[in-house]
C-alpha cells in the first residue's frame, strides 16, 4: 500500500483540519467573485469549538466547490486544500485498491455510480468521434443484460445504441458465446467500435463478469474497443474476497473503472468514483468553462468537496487491512445465511464470496419480503427473485428472525 494508511482520528482532524485552512476562508480573505459561502449561518449550526472533533462536519460548513478534476492540469486555488485530500482519495482507490501504477490514473468524485459510469460512456464516445471520425450509429455500448440501467441511461443521453448480451444461468455473468453472436452481427450492420460494460457485481446477484473471456472475444472480432468496469457496489467488495486481477488497472484491457462509496463504504450520498488511465479524460474537456481554471473535465460541475473528505476519511480511519476485515466478517454473515437457505432447501444465488443473496421468490411470501425490507428483482411484476445485501447493520441477529419465520412459512405450504 502506497498512500492507504490507517490514521487515528487525531490525524484524520489533524489532516482535514489543515486542508480546511489550505482553502479560502470567506471570513478572513475577501473574495468577492465566486458565487460561493460557507452554509448560512442563520441555519447551520456553525459555533467552531462544538466542531473542533468533527471534521466532516466542519467541511459541511466551509462548503468547499471541488468542481472540475484534481488528478491533472489546474483547479480552483480557492479550494487547493482540499483538493489535495481528493486527489489522495483518487490515487488510494486506483492504486492501493484497484492495482494502477503510481499517478497514472485520473478521477474525481462523482454524484453516483451512475454518474462515473455516463461519464465513462462520454469519454469513449468522444474519444472513437475525435480519433476515428465516428458518427454514433457506428459505436455499439455493450453490457451483459445484468448490468445496471444507468447504461441505458448512458445510451439514450449519448446517443449510442446499446446492445444486451444474455447471461449464463450459472454463473450469471455475459454469456461468451452471445457476445461473439452480437458481434457478428453488428459487423455486417456496419458498426466499428465498441465500449464494453464488464460488471464487477452487479446490482441483483453481485456477479462478476470473466473479462479475460470477454477480451479474447473482443481481440478476435477485430473491433476497435474499450473496456469500462462497473465497480458501482463491488468496487470496494470484490477486490477483497477474491485474488483476481482482470477487473483491475493490472489489466491493459481496463481503462476505467466505477466506484461507489455511498453503498458499502457508507459514506453520505454523493460520493461515486470514477477512475480512468491518464489521457483519456482529456476527451471531455469541456474549453467553454472558460471562468473555472483547469477548465472542467467532469459531468457534474459543482460539487462538494466534503464527499470526497468523508470518503477519505472513512477509508483511513480503517486502514487497508481493517477494511478487509469488515469485508470479511460481512462475507462470513452471508456464508451463514446461505447455509441456513440450504438447509431449508430455498434456492438462491451467491457468486463466490460476495455479500450478496438472491433467493428464488417463489419460496418467500410477499408478507415476509415487506417486513424484512427484500429488494425484488421487478415492482412491475411478480418478482423472480428477492435480494439480501449484507450489510454492516445485517447481522445474524437480524438475519436469524428472517429465517425463522421463513421456516415456519415453508413448513406451512409444504405442510
Ligand atoms: C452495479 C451498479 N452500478 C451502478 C449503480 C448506480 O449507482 P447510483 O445509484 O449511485 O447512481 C448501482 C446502484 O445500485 C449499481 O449497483
């Protein structure tokens, strides 16, 4: 580990304090042109003694605007202090986590994990339209039909045609075979570069697409193409319960990669990442956003730079190996809960070590699906499936009352 130390809460003040004091205080520097403040006073709670411990709390308050991206070129001098923890953040996830060599990644932190994965899309389209002289009808999106909707988001706001490829019903990840299938087909339709969506766990069933098949078959077809792995909920899960590397920046294959703190890292909303290899992002540069400096790079504009500090601080507060550990007793809850589904012969879904469990719906009622807050697959429909996210508050104590009324319901079905 490069830059993921575990920091006590002394230092994590200490740290955050002084990037506070790298930025502009409204109240001592006069600065009279950005449409910016600390949070009204008249409303927030700001007496400076009562936040002297709380530095996340503190950086609500000072309110820095970390528009734009920190990883390259210039930014906002009014905030370079807490850039800086930005940046740190940026590296930890793309280096320490996801394996990029040292300062050969950009990112920033986004709204969410759909944010970083339509940013992602973005800078592909642009970067096939600007290099290859590509009208979008010839860039197909492709995502296994597990992926998350923000793809379809990403297609219908770009414009790019998107192109489902059917999972296997084993593992649930992209089927192989389909995906040569599609790209048959979408070579005699004319289409000439793909931007392809791999799943690192996805939303329902936590499952993790092979990307070192899905590369051979890219490599093979000819097609001109990128890779973007959606790491939205397991980006901060699957690189701690498993050894492989082909979702990571240790692959050449991957050049970006989304994370998203405010689902497992519990971080407030707002603090999805993206991450991309070095001169990529350059792509959507937008030159109009002539009075930010450094220009903006970014989907979002404005944001706040108290989400990347919380994200920062929750990581180091951990340190690398406390946050295996969480992984892992969080992985060891759901082992548990598999065993008891077995023994009360439920089918359900687990890809290897992943926290989450997706039973088959047909043996829940709706009653019991309500009162233990399952998530379906549909709302439209009957669900097929019914998902428990191990969460840190999902312990066996709360799983235990579940299993047992589930029992008593099989039982009296079963007779
Ligand atoms: C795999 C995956 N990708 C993307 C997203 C979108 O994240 P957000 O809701 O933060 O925009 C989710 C949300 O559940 C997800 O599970």
């Amino acid at each position: 580990m490069n830059i993921w130390k575990k920091l006590t809460h002394d230092q994590v003040c200490e740290r955050v304090f002084s990037a506070l004091r790298g930025n502009v205080d409204y109240e001592v520097n006069n600065v009279l042109g950005v449409p910016a403040s600390r949070l009204d006073d008249k409303v927030f709670f700001t007496e400076p003694g009562a936040l002297a411990h709380a530095p996340f709390l503190s950086s609500l308050i000072h309110n820095p605007n970390h528009i734009g991206c920190h990883t390259l070129g210039n930014s906002e001098p009014f905030f370079s202090g807490t850039q800086e923890i930005e940046r740190e953040l940026i590296r930890l996830c793309a280096e320490d986590i996801l394996l990029g060599e040292k300062n050969a990644q950009d990112g920033y932190v986004a709204s969410g994990g759909t944010e970083a994965n339509i940013q992602a899309v973005w800078v592909y389209r642009n970067l096939f339209m600007h290099e290859h002289k590509a009208n979008p009808s010839q860039i197909r999106l492709l995502f296994s039909e597990d992926a998350h909707y923000s793809m379809h988001k990403a297609s219908n706001l770009l414009c790019i045609p998107y192109v489902q490829i059917p999972v296997t019903e084993k593992e649930r990840t992209a089927d192989v075979d389909a995906l040569k299938t599609e790209l048959e087909k979408l070579e005699k339709e004319g289409v000439k570069h793909i931007i392809y969506v791999a799943n690192m766990m996805t939303t329902m069933f936590g499952s993790v697409d092979d990307l070192d098949e899905i590369v051979k078959v890219l490599d093979a077809s000819g097609f001109d193409y990128k890779i973007h792995v959606d790491g939205a909920f397991g980006g901060f899960v699957y690189p701690f319960i498993s050894k492989k590397q082909a979702l990571t920046f240790k692959n050449p294959a991957v050049s970006s990669i989304t994370l998203d703190a405010h689902k497992m890292v519990q971080a407030p909303y707002g603090t999805g990442i993206f991450l991309c290899r070095k001169n990529l992002i350059e792509y959507v540069e937008t030159g109009a956003a002539q009075y930010v400096q450094g220009h903006d790079y970014t989907l979002s504009g404005s944001r706040s730079g108290a989400n990347a500090i919380s994200v920062w601080m929750i990581l180091q507060t951990y340190g690398p190996h406390g946050w295996h550990e969480k992984i892992l007793l969080l992985a060891n809850r759901a082992a548990w809960l598999g065993k008891q589904l077995q023994q009360l012969n439920v089918p359900y879904f687990r890809a290897g070590k992943s926290n989450i469990i997706t039973m088959d719906a047909s043996f829940i009622s709706k009653e019991i699906a309500i009162k233990y807050g399952l998530v379906p697959d549909t709302h439209d429909n009957n669900p097929d499936w019914y998902k428990i996210v191990v969460m840190d508050h999902v312990t066996v104590d709360s799983l235990e009352p579940f299993i047992e009324e589930l029992t008593t319901h099989l039982t009296e079905v079963n007779g």
